[in-house]
C-alpha cells in the first residue's frame, strides 16, 4: 500500500508567497505519512498574464530557487512530489509543464501540458512529445495536467504505455472536474486517479470585479473549484477535499490492485479503428443539425415503440437485446416519421431496415425507401481506414446519427470515431455492468465530443439501465448564458432511465453539437493532441 495525498490551496501573482504555501502544505501532507504528493497546476503563479513575455519572465527556470526548494522538500521527506508550473524552457518555449520529483530529491520525470485552455494559448506552448510513464516505489506514475483531463486522449495513452496511477494538477473553476473529467479517467482506465486542484481567485484580485462583471459571472464562480480527490479503478471517491479553503486529502492504495482488471477490460478495445484520432483535424461539413429531436428509450415490448412514435418520438432506442423485433419496430412505426435502432444497432424506419448499399464513389449509402435518411461511411484510405473514421453515420432529416453497439460503448475511442464522422445524436443499445457506465462513462462522452447520446440497456446495477443525455445550449464562458451560470463548464443534462421503467422520453439538440469550443482557441475535437495519439493505435498495456 502506498499513502498518497492531493494538496489544494490558493495561489496568487506572487511566487515567494506560493513557494512558502506549497511547502507548508507538502509538510503538511508528509506529515500525515504522504509518500507521494500532488499539487495543483500553476502553483508558482495565477495563469494570468499581460502577453508572452510576461508568461516567460514568471515562469520557473530548471533548478531555480522555486523547482530546488521543492526538490529539497522531496528528498527531506523522502517522499514523490508532483507539481504544475509554467516553465521557461531553454530552446526558448514556454510551457504548462508537469515534474515529478523523487525521494532522492532528482527530477525524474517531466511532461509539457499537451491541450491548452482558452487564453493559455496566448501565453504558453502546446508539449511536442508524449509524457513519460515513470516507474517508482509508489507505482507506475503518468501525469497530466487539468484541460487534458477533460477529453481522453492523455490520459488513455499514459494507460496503454503502462501508468497504474494518473496525477493531475488542475487549476480550475469549472465544479463538473470533480463531479465527472477527474473521476471518469480512473474508471474508464481501471487505475487510480490522484487529483489535485486550486481555491481561491484563478483571476488577480485587483481584476476579479472587472472580469466578473464582462463574463457576466459572480466572482464566486471565478474561484478554484476545490474538492481534490482521490479516485479509485472502479471511479468511486475515496478521498475529496471541501468545495473551499486548503485541504491535504489522503488515502492509501494499492497501484498494482486493478493490473489484471484493467488488462481485461483494455483487450476489447479495437485499435485497428481508431487510425482517424491520430490524423490531422478538419472542419465539419455537414450542416447542423435541428434545433429540437423528441426521443424515447423503449424497454419493453413492440406496442411501446408504436406509443412513441405516436407521442412524437422521432428516435427511439431499444436495449441490447431486446425482445422487438425489425419486423415489429417497423410496423409499429408505420405512419409516422420516425426511426428506431434495434438492440444490433439496425436502424429501422417504416418501410424496414435500412441497408447499406456501395455507390459509385466509394461510400456507403443507404438511400430510404421514403426518402428522409441515408447511411455514410467515409471511402477507405490506402491504409485501410476511412478518412472521416470508420463510423456510419446516418444522415436523417433532423441531423447525423452514429450507432454504437454493447461493450464497444465502455471505449471513449469509439465516440471519438463519431464525433469525428460529425454525428450529432448517438444512440447506444448495450447492457450495463458496471455503476460507473451510466454514472460517468456515458456522460462524459457527451461531453467530451458535444454528442446527445440516447442509451438503452436492460436492468443494470446501481438501478440505472440507461439515460437520454442532452447537450445544453450553456456552454463554456465564452458564449451568453440563458440561464445563470451553474460551474458546470461541459456537462449534458441527464434524464436517467431506471430498471423500472419501460418508456422513457425526452429532448435532445442536435444544433448543438456543433459548438465545440469549450474556450476560446479549445475545441474539444479538433483540439485533441492527434499528434502524440499514437498508443491508441498500438492498444498493448
């Protein structure tokens, strides 16, 4: 067992001042037998700056008095201390950077923050290589660092490269990191999640009112979010810190407890997919979407879809297997415009399935016997991939529809494929086995790829068996807000389907998953670090 703590406190302009406080808290953590310890992102200084040269003449130096101090402290408490800094670096980049240092006091290891947030691209510069998974006494470490957590691509790649412990530093406001982006990666992953974030101001004091009053926010809500945890393989908490004010949140745990679980759960991944994460992002062609799509989860019999259909559901859903057949979901939607998606992932309209057929370019299209939908796979490639991503998309008259199908839906991988095929809606028949699925997994593919997600299982545990999940038209600050701003930065709204119920509706947004900008100058698809993806392809822990 290994007793690690995620530290978190408030850090201003003034470096001495946050060089004394990180180390009174690292002591702090080290008293309470720490051996390994995580502090947040840019503790030397609030990532505030007036242009480049002043984010470089702030920044910390190899071996400066800020980085020995807290390689002292590693080797007084014998201890592995992680840290977020920005970094002057000597080739002349300025960066986000994570450093690990050991008991011995060394550096051992040392990762450029890959996805930078919003105005931080002003300032910093974007790693050029993949961080290291560092081998210690307190377990296999891969560290990241706040915005790289909100998508998956890190994270998973730290996983595939061998990591049995993720740290992330975060420095941020949004209250949906503790609530899903920290958690998620622990789970999705099947490894231990140590989390450190910020309180306090993330903005200078003398310029909170200013900024506040422009975004239309309260200053409130421009404080660190708080709530450091500690997350364990299965995403359950086992450690949080308070919403606000310094915590040192500790717990013990065993890195190499989940080796054979997470191997088993990474041998269904299909790596031979996912060529299109790796390649380089290109802008969506295809039109948004409607503004509104009335949608169902049926869970029960055949005379349940025709309810729907005739209560205006224009997508219905039905679990993995389910007892309806393609012949009864389409007579139960003669009629009516709407479409279902059997428990194989057919999808059934009217007239019956739609089959795929080749035309003369190469994609496959699925012209609908009445005319309102078609089926796209993008043209193979030379290397046996498609182009946009090997991922039909349904081509409806409100918008683009992905299907994914059983265990592939526990695979962050596989939404990625049909956020870059440009679906708007995915639905998901499959069959729930593990709380964290309907918890976490499909939320944050939601929000990770700005996807409405309409998922169908049958009885799963925690009492869950599916959810319709909504992307919300708040989103980000940098866009207006129709509704008070809630913390959350990306978040869909939720309505969950319960083992109980057998007819479940609700509203999704097409329209919206074309907002992909979580920040200005961060696109949460386009943004991913596609150049550095390449152990997703090779899918071996």
């Amino acid at each position: 067992m290994v007793r690690v703590a995620a530290v978190q406190y408030e850090a201003g302009t003034d470096p001495g001042a946050n060089l004394a406080t990180g180390l009174r808290m690292i002591d702090a953590a080290a008293a309470q037998g720490a051996e390994l310890i995580v502090l947040p992102e840019f503790c030397n200084h609030l990532s505030w700056y007036e242009s480049r040269e002043h984010a470089r003449a702030r920044a910390c130096r190899p071996g400066d008095a800020f980085l020995s101090a807290i390689a002292e402290r590693a080797a007084r408490h014998r201890a592995h201390i992680k840290i977020g800094v920005s970094l002057a670096r000597r080739d002349g980049r300025t960066t986000g950077a994570s450093l690990l240092y050991g008991p011995g006091g060394s550096l051992l290891g040392e990762a450029d923050k890959q996805v930078l947030m919003g105005a931080e691209n002003d300032h910093l510069d974007p790693g050029d290589r993949a961080g290291p998974v560092v081998a210690t006494a307190a377990g296999r470490l891969g560290m990241y660092a706040c915005m790289e957590g909100v998508i998956c691509e890190v994270a998973r790649c730290l996983v595939l490269r061998g990591a049995q412990v993720l740290l992330n530093s975060l420095n941020s406001f949004a209250v949906d990191e503790a609530a899903l982006h920290v958690p998620v990666r622990a789970a999705e992953n099947k490894v231990w999640v140590v989390a450190a974030n910020k309180v306090g101001p993330l903005i200078p004091a003398d310029r909170l009112a200013e900024v506040s009053a422009r975004l239309g926010v309260p200053a409130e809500w421009l404080h660190g979010a708080g709530e450091s945890q500690i997350v364990a393989p299965d995403g359950s908490v086992v450690a949080r810190g308070p919403r606000t004010g310094e915590a040192v949140v500790v717990a013990d745990i065993d890195p190499a407890a989940a080796d054979a679980v997470r191997a088993r759960h990474l041998a269904t991944r299909r790596p031979d997919r996912y060529g299109p994460i790796a390649d380089p992002p290109r802008d969506r062609t295809a039109p948004a979407g409607a503004p509104r799509l009335a949608v169902a989860v049926v869970r029960g019999e055949a005379d349940l879809v025709r309810r729907a259909a005739a209560g205006g559901a224009r997508l219905i859903v039905l679990p993995e297997g389910s007892p309806v057949t393609p012949e009864q979901a389409a007579r139960a939607l003669t009629g009516t415009a709407a479409h279902a998606v059997t428990g194989t992932g057919l999808l059934i309209g009217a007239d019956g399935p739609l089959a795929p057929t080749r035309d003369g370019h190469g994609s496959t299209v699925t012209p609908a016997r009445d005319g309102h939908s078609r089926a796209i796979t993008p043209a193979r490639d030379g290397r046996g991939s498609a182009s946009g991503g090997p991922c039909d998309v349904h081509v409806l008259p409100w918008g683009r529809l992905a299907v994914i199908v059983g265990a592939a839906s526990r695979h962050p991988e596989e939404f990625r494929l049909a956020a870059l095929a440009e679906a708007d809606v995915v639905a998901v028949p499959f069959t729930p086995r593990e709380p964290w699925e309907l918890r976490l997994g499909l939320p944050e593919r939601a929000a990770e790829n700005r996807l409405n997600i309409v998922a169908a299982g049958q009885d799963g545990p925690d009492g869950l068996a599916g959810a319709i999940l909504a992307l919300p038209a708040d989103f980000t600050l940098w866009t207006a807000w129709r509704g008070p701003f809630t913390g959350h930065i990306s978040h869909p709204a939720v309505t969950h389907v319960k083992n109980d119920d057998l007819l479940v509706q609700g509203t999704l947004s097409p329209a919206q998953s074309v907002n992909r900008l979580v920040s200005r100058g961060t696109d949460l698809v386009a943004g991913r670090p596609w150049r550095l993806a390449g152990a997703l392809l090779e899918g071996r822990p």
